[in-house]
C-alpha cells in the first residue's frame, strides 16, 4: 500500500476521465489526498473524498490565489482568480470526515503579481497562511504547506507560532538547512518525481541539494506524493502525472536511501497516518 498524500485529481486536467484515474490508482493499492487550492476544487475534492473509500480531501486557499496572478508553468497557463480564505464556507466543509488536513497554505515568492510588491503580497499571504494555521489548530488537523522561493520567510513565521503544529511541507526542493529547520516543527517533508529528475548540466546544484536531503532525512518524516497532474517522474516525464506514478517516488527513494520498495512503502504510509489522523488504513 502507498499513500500519494499531495493530488489534484478535480483538477480540469482530469476533467473527462477523473473516474478512470482514480480507479487506476486504487486498484493498485494507492490511496490519494486530494488536495484543495479553493473554495471550488476544495468542494470538489471533499466529493470526491465522499465518493471514494480510499481518497481522502485538504481544504483551503492556495497563496498564488491570494491576488491574481499569470501563472506560466511547463504543464499550465493561467490567471489565478483573487480569492482569500473563506472561513465560513471551510468551517462547513470541514465536518465531513474524509477531510485529513487544511491546505495548501503557506508562502509563494515565485509567482508574483504584476502590479503588486513583493512585500505586500507576503503581508498578505502570511496572514492567510496564519488564518490556516488557527482554523487547522481548531479543528485539531494538521496543515499541508507550499512553499517556493520563501523558506527564509516562512520558518520566520513558525518561528513565532506559540502552539504545535504538525503537517508537511509538500514537493519539498529545498536543501538540508532548511529541511533541518522544518523537522524542528514536527513536520514531515512530502517528495514528489522531481526526485527523479537529472541534474540540470547549465546548475545542478539544486538536484543535488535535494538528493543529499533524501539521503540524510530520517525516514520516519518522510512522505511521497505526485502533486498530480504535475511533475510526472522521469520514467513518465512529458506526460500527465497521475496518482498511480507515486510508485515511481517510492522507488526512486529506496534507490536513494539503499532500501527495499516494500520497507519505503511500509514506512511512508506509517507516517501518513501518523500526520494525518483522519486516514482510515
């Protein structure tokens, strides 16, 4: 069994075949956590989470829709729509029981809005990302945090949180002084198929950076995930990423780390139900 505890599944990349997808990834013994990134594909996921014993939902607000934003990725090209957090309509969300976790919140310094500085949009999505960490510490669940080009900022901002906290910092692609940072705060790192990837022969520090964190972190804080329906391993590189590919994660960990993929799938599914309490295994 695998836990791909980062997807978006509701996403319109899976618009004419999410039934397909989902079923793919469950008959290999693979539960999803489908993650919101608004009010709309946060509704969306706790359906889906209704609809489906192995998936599970996140709710919240995504930073990059804090203010509208032209998002220009590999895989996509959009305008975030303007959107806070709505704690009304997650407060109503949040009582269904497939529910594990609020997010994804937290600090995005690389997507950043045109007409608006850099210090008002960390203004702003630092008391976003608070409001998350208030409602997930309420409702006694843990956070799924994104975060891109902001660590300084954002371990600044835990650093002065006066209650525990627990969740994981997902598609992690920093190096070990920040992963060593974020274990301080009970929080597991959640790796994606960028693990896979080679080094970049123009900069292949960052590559290397974060292989060396896979190798030293401790197992027991780790998590796999695809963020689907982006970043497909290498193996699927160019192609749509799907939950079923977390697969291609845990491998490329034992690889990594000299384990077994059985001993990585054990360990990693023990963690997310340790993170996240709601999961039924």
């Amino acid at each position: 069994m695998l836990v791909d505890t980062h997807c978006h599944v509701q996403f319109d990349a899976y618009k004419a075949d999410a039934t397909e997808v989902i079923d793919r990834a469950i008959s290999r013994n693979i539960i999803l956590n489908v993650v919101g990134t608004q009010k709309n594909t946060s509704k969306k996921a706790v359906a889906l989470a209704e609809a489906y014993t192995n998936v599970y939902a996140t709710i919240g607000t995504h930073p990059v829709h804090l203010h509208a934003t032209h998002i220009d990725e590999e895989e996509t090209s959009f305008l975030s729509r303007e959107e806070s957090f709505d704690s009304a309509f997650y407060s109503q969300l949040v009582q269904s029981k497939k529910v594990i976790a609020i997010g994804e919140t937290g600090i995005d310094l690389f997507h950043l809005p045109k007409e608006v500085s850099k210090e008002e949009v960390l203004e702003k999505q630092t008391h976003v990302f608070l409001d998350h960490i208030a409602f997930a510490h309420k409702h006694d669940l843990p956070v799924v945090i994104h975060c891109r080009d902001g660590h300084k900022e954002l371990l600044n901002i835990l650093s002065k949180i006066d209650y525990p906290i627990s969740g994981t910092v997902h598609c992690y692609t920093g190096n070990w002084e920040f992963a060593q940072e974020y274990m301080k705060y009970n929080l597991c790192l959640g790796f994606t198929g960028i693990i896979s990837f080679p080094a970049k022969k123009t900069n292949p520090t960052p590559q290397e950076e974060l292989i060396h964190v896979v190798k030293n972190i401790p197992v027991d804080r780790m998590l796999i995930e695809t963020d689907a329906p982006y970043l497909a391993p290498q193996a699927f590189r160019g192609k749509r990423n799907e939950p079923f590919m977390v697969e291609e994660v845990a491998k490329t960990i034992a690889e990594i780390k000299g384990m077994s993929f059985e001993e990585v799938a054990d360990i990693t599914t023990k963690n997310a139900q340790r993170i996240f309490t709601r999961l039924m295994i």
